[in-house]
C-alpha cells in the first residue's frame, strides 16, 4: 500500500513556530530580567558585607576610629589607602550592575557606569587602575587624623569620627555612588536624570538608581541595609544634618517637587 511520507515544513507552519516562539520570548524576557537584577542586587549586598567586614576590621586596628578626614590639601580620600592592605580582591570594588568605567564621562561614574580609571597615583583618588562604583561618606572620617585638619570641609564637630556613636544604623558609611565619595547637605536637590546628573550638590553621587529605586548601603554599624533614594535625604549624614529637610516627608515634600523619573518612589 502506499503511502506519502510528510516532507518538510510548510511556509505558514514555520511562520506560526517563529511567532510562537516570538510570543514565549515575550512572556519570558521581563520574568528574566527581573530574575538577573535581583541576582545583581544580591551580589552588590554580598560585596558590601565584605565591605562592612574590612571597615570592621580596620577600626579594631585603629583605636576604634576612622582614617583621616578629606581636607583641602589635597589628599583626597584617605580611605582608599587606609584600607587598601585589607583585601585583594579588586572585584568587590564594583556594584555588579555598573562594572564598566565611564571613559567619556571625565572619570565619573553613572547609573550603571563605574568612576576611573585613575591613569596614575593620585593623593586626590588613591592608586593608578583603580576604578569602583561605590563611594564613601567623607563626614564618616576624622579630622584630627587628617593631613591638614585647618582645611577639614565644615565644622570638625560634623564628623563621626568613630562607629560608637548613637544611631549608627542611620549614618550611611558606604554605598552605590558615581564617584569615590562625597558631602552631603539637606538642601542638596536630586538629580534631574535618572544617570545620576543635573542635580546640585554631592547628594545626587548617591542617588543612583541601580536597584529599583534603592541604594544598597553600609551604616557605621557595619551592617547592610536597602536604602530608598528618596530616604537617602533622611539619613544623618554628618552630625548637624537635617534630617527633616525640605527634600522629606517631615519638612512638606511634594510629589510635584521631584524629578519625574522619582516621582513614583515611595516618600520618607
């Protein structure tokens, strides 16, 4: 008896595989998006323990203080020195979501760029190569420790100093940032792009939108916590920080008051 054997697929059979695959796609792709974020955001945690550890670690060596403040004379930040003979491992230098330097951006870093590289050693930025996508408080160091406490920005009296201070777990110490460090103020406004620029003063270094409105965060108590960016204008900064400033909750934030791209994050 004869029979016809089936040859190959027709035209309209491989268009409905193609689109039915095109449609699986669809349907899966912002599940593994979702899925590879929270993955990043889980390593940049795990990267900033081993952060809070190397803090730890050196305040035990040094009488339970901080390095040296950043001053005028140009010594930059100090941190970067200070702790540099307590871990090998440059990969903990970086968030996983922002790896890759920013060449076109003067050394700065971005949302999901990282600052550097450093062409040669700097006093200002620490060592030739080095690049990183998280920053420092600088009000977290000591002035009496700095090169030239004289040209200490503010008042020496903002400065932590040490991690045994009262409400150590809401002093940021180190974080997602576009830049090694910064100084904060309560007045400082948030950045007009979601890159991370357009704001003014040194608060949009952190306001970095890398893990869906959150920053992920080291307090001077050591440990790690998520950050909203709205609630990095609720932190104690430095030790006359407002922390019910215009750009909070407590002192008559608007949601009109925000940039657009903030304005469906929660308020504090």
């Amino acid at each position: 008896m004869y029979s016809r054997r089936r040859g190959a697929f027709t035209l309209i059979e491989l268009l409905v595989v193609i689109a039915i695959i095109a449609l699986l796609l669809a349907i899966l792709m912002p599940a593994l998006n979702r899925v590879r974020k929270q993955a990043r955001a889980v390593a940049c945690m795990s990267n900033l323990k081993h952060w809070g550890l190397i803090f730890k670690m050196y305040t035990d060596d040094n009488d339970h203080q901080f390095y040296g403040a950043w001053s005028t004379s140009q010594q930059g930040h100090v941190w970067i020195g200070a702790l540099r003979p307590y871990y090998k491992d440059e990969d903990i230098n970086f968030c996983p979501s922002a790896t890759k330097p920013n060449i076109d951006n003067g050394q700065r870093g971005g949302q999901f760029e990282a600052y550097g590289v450093f062409p040669e050693n700097d006093s200002r930025y620490g060592y030739a190569g080095l690049a990183g996508s998280y920053g420092i408080n600088d009000y977290v160091g000591n002035p009496a420790y700095a090169r030239n406490p004289g040209g200490v920005i503010g008042e020496q009296a903002w400065y932590w100093v040490a991690p045994d201070v009262q409400g150590a777990n809401r002093i940021p110490l180190f974080l997602d940032s576009t830049w090694l460090g910064g100084m904060p103020q309560h007045t400082n406004t948030p950045p007009i792009l979601q890159n991370g620029t357009g704001g003014a003063g040194m608060m949009q270094r952190y306001c970095v939108d890398r893990h869906s409105g959150q920053v992920n965060t080291v307090v001077v108590d050591f440990s790690v916590r998520k950050v909203g960016l709205k609630e990095l204008w609720t932190l104690k900064w430095h030790r006359q920080f407002d922390t019910g400033g215009p750009w909070t909750r407590a002192g008559g934030a608007q949601l009109d008051n925000w940039p657009e791209w903030m304005k469906n994050f929660k308020t504090y």
